[in-house]
C-alpha cells in the first residue's frame, strides 16, 4: 500500500528531474499568440491576437533595454499581455530586437523621439487616433515617461511604470558605483565599454543575476526540494530562461544610464539631457500610475514613490505597492491580484475621466 500511495509522487520526481537534466526542460516555452504588424531596426511592433472586439483604449507594453521584449508574456499564468487581451484590450509591444557594435551610438533620444513615438503613432493610427496607454516595466516605464513629458503632442493616454525608479540614491545596489563616480566621474566608465560598443550581454546577465544572488546560491536545494512540484520548477525554468535572453546595452544608452540616472540622479531633479536638449518631467500632462515592489532590490519602494514629487503637471499621479522582486512584480504568481489589479482599475479611471 505504501509503495502504491507514493508511485504518483516518484513518477514526478523521476520525470522532473530527467527533464531538468536531459530532457530539454520541464515546460515548453508558450507565449501568447501575436501578429507582427511592422517589422523595423530595433522597433518591431506585435499586435497580439484576440478578440476582436475591444473595449477602452489600445494599450502599448514598452519594455526596458536589454531586458527581453518577452518580459510581459513568460507563459501563460505570468503574461500581463494575456491578461489584458483578455480584458478585452487591443494589447501591442515594441521588440528592440538585440544591440550589436554598429548600435554603440544609440542613446535614450533615439527611444524617446525616434522609437517609441513611431510605435504609438501606428498602433493609434490603427484605431482611429485613439490615445494609446502606455506600460512600462523598469527602464521602459523611464523611456514611457519621457517620452510623454518630450513629445506632448503625442496621442498618449496614460503612463504605467512598473517598478521604475526615480530617485537612484534610493537605490542602495547603486551606492558603490556613485562612491566611486564622486571621485572617478564618468571616465573609467567610457573607457570600459566604448572600445566593446556598450556593455556585453554576458556581463548584464551576471549583473542581473547578482541581484538575486541568495537565489542563485540555493538553487539546487530549491531544485531538491521542489522535485515533485512541476508547476514551481516551471516557473524557475522560465526565470532562467528569461535572464538567459537578457540582452546588451549601446554604449551611448548605457553612459547615460550611469552618468545621469545613477551618479547625477538627474530624474529626482525632474529633468533628463539628451542630444536635442533637457526633457523636464515637469511637461508630462497625462495620467500616470507608478507600481512599486515591496521586495524589489533594483527599484526599492521610496526609489519608485519619488516619482509622486517629479510629475507636478500631470492631473493624476497614483502610486501603488505590489508584493514581488523587479521581476516578479510584473510577472509573479501574486501580480495577478495586486499589479495586475491597479493596471486594471487605473486603466478604466483614465479612460473614464476622458469619456
């Protein structure tokens, strides 16, 4: 009887463990069906399928740099792209694609004048001239922002930022490299990474992954442990997977990121450079909703929260927690109930105030 009771539980644990090792996984990779619309140098814009009758405004998800586009759509029970399809949300996303050395020169004016405003004007084209709803996840949410406070006259509906910091001095992961810089300045820096062209993917891989180190060192007890468990393996695998795709940074893009977001902390400011001149957040006019993690390292809460003080002429700011890590605030198991929920009812408010 024994032996009976326990065979389900072995048969698990034996498949489990063969598929981690050498049987290509323990899920297959699942995304949620979409149509490429436009296809462009680093600004490839999706549309996924659905139902098509919408309701609300056509939403368009912006991911960061470097972090992989399928950041919004790990599988099926982490994808806020399928949530909001299935919401009823005509739902689209920009792909950057990867940076090679050609693309050393490409800088945040290129993401917020160039890229980012082309995207919205297709997807609003494609609806009449809707405004279109933006969400950003980290460094997307900053190119969101800026892009609505550079461009005003952009048929932009609302900003989402989730997990994007304002106030780097927050940042407690940031304060060696701003010790250093006080003496240093941007000089070390640009000698690195411009004879490579930017920063490698390998070494923002290992960057990302020292953020989760405690993760990283207890993996295989986590592994052990969770042996019978193919639901809890799967979600580590896509994890994985997505660190593995996690992309470079332009050499340009990433001096500015460490010059004026982490050493000058420009955002708390309330302004940003580039090469057309200053963008002041200041100028942004639409409503902004900013989603913070209570266990986010990268963009601690109070980080996230300054950005409440910056946008002065938006006729909303919102600012919400969630449970979850930079990534899992987006994509966790519990971002359904809590991230998912503030996009939801902000998203209704914006177009509510507007009808």
């Amino acid at each position: 009887m024994l032996d009976i009771a326990w065979s389900p539980t072995l048969n698990t644990v034996t498949r489990n463990a063969w598929r981690l090792s050498f049987g290509g996984g323990i899920a297959p990779v699942e995304r949620t069906p979409s149509s490429l619309i436009h296809e462009a140098p680093h600004q490839d814009l999706y549309r996924f399928d659905g139902d098509k009758s919408h309701t609300g405004r056509p939403v368009l998800l912006v991911p960061p740099l470097a972090g992989p586009a399928q950041c919004f759509d790990l599988r099926p029970r982490q994808s806020l792209a399928s949530h909001l399809v299935g919401t009823g949300k005509a739902t689209y996303l920009v792909d950057y694609g990867t940076m090679s050395f050609e693309d050393r020169d490409l800088g945040f004016e290129d993401w917020i004048e160039r890229i980012i405003p082309a995207s919205i004007d297709r997807v609003s084209r494609r609806h009449h001239g809707a405004p279109v709803d933006l969400i950003g996840w980290s460094l997307g949410g900053t190119m969101s922002l800026l892009t609505a406070a550079a461009l005003g006259d952009l048929p932009i509906g609302s900003v989402t930022a989730i997990g994007t910091p304002i106030d780097y001095e927050a940042v407690s992961l940031f304060a060696p490299l701003r010790a250093v810089g006080r003496f240093t300045g941007d000089s070390p820096l640009a000698f690195a990474t411009g004879p490579m062209g930017g920063l490698p993917a390998p070494l923002v891989q290992v960057g990302y992954r020292l953020t989760a180190l405690q993760r990283e060192l207890t993996k295989p007890w986590f592994i052990a442990k969770n042996l019978h468990d193919t639901e809890t393996l799967a979600r580590m695998e896509t994890i994985d997977r997505f660190m593995a795709d996690i992309a470079g940074y332009p050499a340009r893009f990433f001096h500015q990121v460490c010059t004026q977001l982490i050493l000058e902390n420009s955002l708390v400011e309330g302004s940003f450079q580039t090469r057309s001149g200053s963008v002041s957040l200041a100028d942004l006019t639409v409503p902004v909703l900013s989603i913070g993690g209570t266990e986010d390292v990268i963009a601690p809460i109070q980080s996230v929260r300054a950005v409440t003080d910056v946008l002065t002429s938006a006729p909303s700011v919102q600012f919400e927690t969630a449970p979850g890590s930079h990534l899992g605030l987006l994509a966790g198991v519990r971002a359904k109930g809590s991230t998912w929920a503030h996009i939801d009812r902000f998203l209704e408010e914006a177009v509510a105030r507007t009808a």
